[in-house]
C-alpha cells in the first residue's frame, strides 16, 4: 500500500510545528500566532498542498442533523 503523504509534506509539517514552537508561526487573515498543534499541523498540510506535494485532500464538513420536536 503507498503512502498518503509524501515525505516532503512531512518536512513541511515538521518545518511549521517548529514555528509554532519559537511563536513565529501565523495564521492566514487574522495573523495571530498560532498556539494549538493540530492547526499548525493543518498549516503545514495547507502550503504543502499548494506546493503541489501529495497530500489527501480536504475531508468534506459534515452537517449536523436538525432534532425533531
């Protein structure tokens, strides 16, 4: 079975987990520092996806269920 990431996605993630580390790491619009580690994990997928490298793409958001009365 071949991997889902590519090694140089890896370096990628490893490289913004690292920002994160040093607090130079921000986010896109608002520009704050990141400081949880699953969204410096989603940065670093994000510019490896736009470098081209093989990443999965995006899981689809899934709609909660409206409760009946």
């Amino acid at each position: 079975m071949a991997p889902r990431y590519s090694k140089t996605a890896s370096t990628d993630v490893g490289r913004a987990m690292k920002k994160r580390k040093v607090g130079t790491l921000k986010s896109g619009r608002s520009g704050r520092t990141v400081k949880s580690r699953k969204q410096a994990i989603a940065i670093g997928l994000s510019e490896a996806r736009a470098k081209g490298k093989k990443v999965p793409k995006k899981a689809a958001k899934k709609r909660k269920a409206k409760k009946r009365r």
